[in-house]
C-alpha cells in the first residue's frame, strides 16, 4: 500500500537545515513514484522537526536511499542535528481517503 519514513531530529541551524533540504530538492530532479515530502515543526519545540517521506512502497525508498546522493545528504544533515536523527521506517496499512 505505501510506506513512510518519519525523521525527528533537532537543530539550532534550521535555516542551514532548509537550504541544505532545498539544494536536494533542486538535484533531485523527477521524484521517485509515489514520492512526497513533509517537513514539521514542533510548537512546543521549536528545534525539533519530523520530516515525513512518502514512497509507493519499501523497495522504492530503499532503492532511492542506495543512491550516494541520499548518503552525502544525510551525512550533511546529521551534522547540523544537535539531536538526532532518528529514522521510523514504516509500512502504510490504510490511508483515508485512499
């Protein structure tokens, strides 16, 4: 049915963070089937975010986190996390509306 990767990660550099996210946006080009991207602050928080990707299934999010761009860019992204990050990786099992 899908699957979903929850980031929660904390930074005091979250103008850095952002730009680092848009300059992987630019390079990613198409996005992979299924693909979108959610990123949240914490109100309570606020240097804590949860960044939801969304992928039309496992073996499309583990074929696209192979690729040596997705490794640079979360080795660039732990790097500005004061905590964190901590990955979910989860199988959809319903969505409503469908």
């Amino acid at each position: 049915m899908g699957f979903v990767q929850i980031i929660e990660y904390e930074t005091d550099q979250p103008d850095e963070m952002q730009a680092l996210g848009d300059s992987r946006i630019a390079q990613l080009g198409d996005a992979p089937e299924g693909f979108r991207l959610t990123v949240t602050q914490d109100r309570e928080n606020p240097k804590r975010f949860v960044t939801i990707v969304e992928f039309a299934s496992y073996e499309v999010a583990m074929a696209n986190s192979e690729s040596p761009e997705v490794d640079e860019f979360a080795r660039q992204m732990a790097a500005l996390c004061s905590n964190g990050p901590r990955f979910h990786n989860l199988d959809v099992k319903r969505s409503v509306p469908a």
